[in-house]
C-alpha cells in the first residue's frame, strides 16, 4: 500500500481529486485531498496565505512516507514541503504544474514560458493580494474537454487564490528524491511545451503523458489514476 497526498493548484480545493481517489482507493492504496489554507472549506483569509502556510499545511497532513501530487501551483508547494521533510517524501508527482528549479516562482514561470492564456484569464483584486479565475475562461481554458456539468460543480467551489504562494522563490529539492511529471497534452493554461521544457532533463521514465486538457482530474480521472498507480507500483 502506498500513501498518496494530492495538492490542488490555484483557486480549486480538494474537491478536485473527487473522481480519482476512489481510484486510487479501489487500487489498494491510502489516498487524501487536502484543502490548502483559503482554499475549499478552509477558513483563512486567503489576502493573510504564504507559500509557508501552505507548505506547512501539507507537512502536517503527512503520516509516514508518501507520494505527494501537486497539480498546477500545487507543483510549488509540493516542492516546498519535499525542501523541509524529505525524509517523509516517498516521490513526488507534478500534474501540468509548475516544477520549479531553486529561486524560481510561479510568478517567474508564468512570465518565461509567455502563458497569455492564464495571464489573461486571471482578475487581481484591489490589493493584489488574491486573484480570481474570469469565469467566461472556464469553459475554453480549464475544463474545455470535461464531461458536462463541470464547469458549473468548479465554479460553485472556486475560491480566491492567494497572490503569495506564487510570487514566493522555491528551494532547492535535496537530491535522491524521485520526481515524476504528467503532461497535459491538450494544456490551454501551461503549454504543453513548458511543461516538457521544465521536465527537459528529466529520465524519460519519470515523464508521463495524458491526451487531457488543464483538468486531468475531470477529463480523465482513470488515465490519471492509472498513471500514479503505475508510479507507486513500479520499483
């Protein structure tokens, strides 16, 4: 049995995993989602959220070695929780998300790989403390290859994303840790193209590829779990 921890990326919650971990689960392993501070039915307000915050919001959802999978800005944060516990990390899976080298920021990758599409579907707020997603860009961007009534489940769950975590410089990842990626070839939000170039000196092994858009997690939740099973079953 394998433990799985899935991270959500911006503005979403656990609620996204909701058709994967019953995969995960009737495969025999231990499976969690988890809310993010701000995030799904989590309290905080979201304008207060550090990339710490969410960093140690995962460490303290740990419970012995576990494969963590960060979608989206999720990669940032599994990266951050793989920089202070490695010991608890049995791998760490990035699903069309940021995997960023040491220094780096979400803010940063966004800028270098030109990514006009979630640029332009992004609303910041007064403060520029948090942001919200432009809801005519749900349905084209994120889940343009979802089963129908997708959008309308997201939309009603959304919630502000805290600008921080995003902007936050990542740490360096201690070697010996195994890191894996999922491709999203049908990506309108992280071009396929950046997700191969941040992976460009991966083991061809450890780089997965799903014909699915920004939101494998609805387009394709077998293929996806099937994926991670294969990771935590495979020596």
């Amino acid at each position: 049995m394998t433990r799985f921890l899935l991270i959500h990326g911006s503005n979403h919650g656990a609620w996204c995993w909701r058709d994967v971990l019953p995969l995960l689960r009737a495969a025999g392993h231990e499976a969690q989602a988890l809310d993010l501070p701000s995030a799904g039915a989590d309290p905080t307000p979201p304008e207060q959220v550090t990339l710490a915050d969410c960093r140690d919001a995962v460490l303290a959802a740990l419970d012995g070695p576990t494969i963590l999978v960060g979608h989206s800005l999720g990669g940032i944060t599994i990266t951050a929780a793989a920089a202070a516990a490695p010991d608890r990390i049995a791998a760490l899976v990035f699903v069309a998300a940021w995997a960023p080298r040491a220094g780096q920021s979400a803010r940063d990758l966004r800028a270098q790989y030109r990514c006009e599409n979630l640029l332009s579907a992004i609303r910041m707020s007064a403060d520029r403390k948090t942001s919200v997603f432009a809801d005519e860009n749900l349905a084209p961007l994120f889940y343009h290859d979802c089963p129908p009534g997708t959008v309308d489940y997201a939309r009603a769950r959304l919630t502000p994303q805290p600008t921080a975590p995003g902007t936050e410089p990542a740490a360096a990842l201690p070697a010996g840790i195994p890191r894996h990626y999922v491709i999203c070839t049908e990506d309108r939000v992280i071009p396929p193209e950046a997700q191969q170039d941040m992976v460009r000196d991966w083991p061809a092994a450890q780089v997965h590829r799903i014909e699915a858009g920004h939101s494998p997690f609805f387009a394709g939740p077998d293929r996806l779990a099937q994926i991670l099973i294969n990771i935590a079953e495979t020596p």
